[in-house]
C-alpha cells in the first residue's frame, strides 16, 4: 500500500482570488475584534480558516508559539493513525523474517552455526514493536473514524431496562457494538450485513488488539507465561486487517482513504548507529 494523503476535517473549494478579500471594507467591529484577540494571546474558542495553494478553505485552530499565534490545520485523526499503521507495515514481515531465519532449533546438535540468544531476543523486540504499534495505531483509526460518524444527537435504548442512552454513553461502548448497532442505523449502510465475512475478520482484529493492549500471563504454574500470545503474533495477518478496515471505512465514506506516490516511499524504521 502506498502512503496516505492527509485530509482536513473539513474543507470547501472556493471559487475567488484571497486576494480581492483584502480590498473588502472590514467592519469596525471586527477589526476590534481581531486586535484584541492577537494582544491578548489567549486562544480563542472560534473557528478558523485557511486557504490551501489549491483554493480549498480548510478549518483550523490557533496555537501560541514563542508568544505568536499560528494557525493549525484539523486533520482527519482516522486518517493520521492509518497512515502511522500503513508506515509501521511496511518492515513487520521484514524483522519477522529475520526473527523466524535466526531462530535456535531445540535439539541442541543442530545450532551448530546457530547466532547468540541475545541478538534473537532483540530481533523478537524490533517484530514486537513494530507489530504492536501498527495493531494499536489501526485499531484507533477505526475507533476515531466510527466516533466521528456518530451525530451528536444520536440515543440508544438499552433491551433490558428500556434506558435511553446519550452520546457519551455511545461513545464509550465497544466497538463491536458501535459497528453492529450503532453506525448501521446513523449512515442507513449496513457493513455487516453486505460484508459478513471482511466483518467477522475485523472483529478477529479488534479481539486481537484487545489481547494486546490488556495483555496477561497465564495465571496456571506454567514458567512460559505469554507463549500463546506470542505465537499469535508471529502468525498474525497483518496486511489483510489493513485492507478491510481501509474497506470498511471507504464503504462509510467513499474514497476517504486515498493512496498516493509522494515521490519517495516513507516508512519508520529502527536506524542503528554504529558507536
């Protein structure tokens, strides 16, 4: 997959040069307004826009640094931890590999050329790490994209007790839930139900997250307390859960999650400096 195009959280197309703006009479009021917003540096509840080299109006928030306002533009979180996903991917398989090459056999007479446990304990780190932010980073895109398409108007009334339930009540439920229940009934679009199978293999991801962020040992005798886990890991289908959240997603909002060539592949990676 290639990166991501990041995108505002809102944003208008505009038909106007900026420029014959400021020939526009400003009212006394708004010039007022304006002065003592920037004298008194304090941060301003309102919205603000800015205007991008290809004529879209884009909403923004102001930030003070080093005692000067500057203008921040919202972007799309949904979009950001995607793309932090997408960019973690791309050398999950290549540390696995290195892993699963460099491992000890158990029986002892064939680790003849077998490398030292040390350097294999740091290259089951370097998986690990990258395998887990890219499952933590995809899972809150999900998260963030679900929430913001949940109007702030919407109610849930509960089968057991017949409770009408608010927005922050919702917003706090499962994600399963939200998926399932919530979303299907705000967009009239109904994932589950056209998509069974991506669905439960999304569900699959949201489990395996779950594992991972509440991570416990076997609570038996056992001395190898997370190996279960561990196995998992190593055998998880990382990619596939990319592309079915990038489906779910584009299903709500076409096209939101958009590839692009920005000349050169940007990916993270561990850089070793050789001390």
């Amino acid at each position: 997959m290639k990166n991501i195009i990041p995108k505002n959280m809102a944003q208008i197309d505009i038909n106007f040069d900026v420029d014959d703006l400021k020939s526009i009479d400003v009212p006394h009021e708004s010039i007022e307004y304006a002065k003592n917003y920037l004298e008194s540096k304090e941060y301003a509840d309102g919205n603000f826009i800015g205007v991008t080299s290809d004529r879209k109006a884009i909403m923004g928030f102001d930030y003070k640094h080093k005692n000067q306002m500057k203008f921040v533009p919202e972007l799309d979180p949904c979009l950001i931890y995607f793309s932090s996903a997408q960019m973690f991917s791309k050398m999950i398989y290549s540390y696995k590999k290195d892993l699963l090459c460099n491992l000890s056999f158990i029986e002892p007479s064939k680790n003849i050329n077998a490398q030292d446990l040390g350097k294999t304990m740091l290259e089951f780190q370097h998986f690990f790490q990258f395998a887990s932010s890219y499952t933590i980073m995809l899972n809150s895109s999900l998260e963030a994209f679900i929430n913001k398409e949940i109007p702030v108007t919407t109610t849930y009334i509960t089968k057991e007790k017949g409770e009408t339930k608010d927005i922050k009540w919702i917003l706090k439920a499962n994600l399963e839930f939200k998926m399932s229940k919530i979303i299907p009934e705000c967009t009239n679009k109904n994932f589950p139900l056209e998509y069974s199978k991506t669905y439960e293999s999304i569900k699959d991801f949201i489990k395996f997250r779950n594992q991972l962020i509440h991570l416990s040992p076997r609570t038996d005798h056992n001395s190898v307390r997370y190996k279960e886990f561990y196995r998992k890991i190593i055998d998880f289908k990382y990619l596939d859960s990319m592309y079915q959240i990038k489906k779910y997603i584009n299903y709500h909002q076409p096209n939101l999650i958009e590839e692009r060539d920005f000349g050169s592949e940007l990916y993270f990676d561990i850089i070793k400096n050789n001390l």
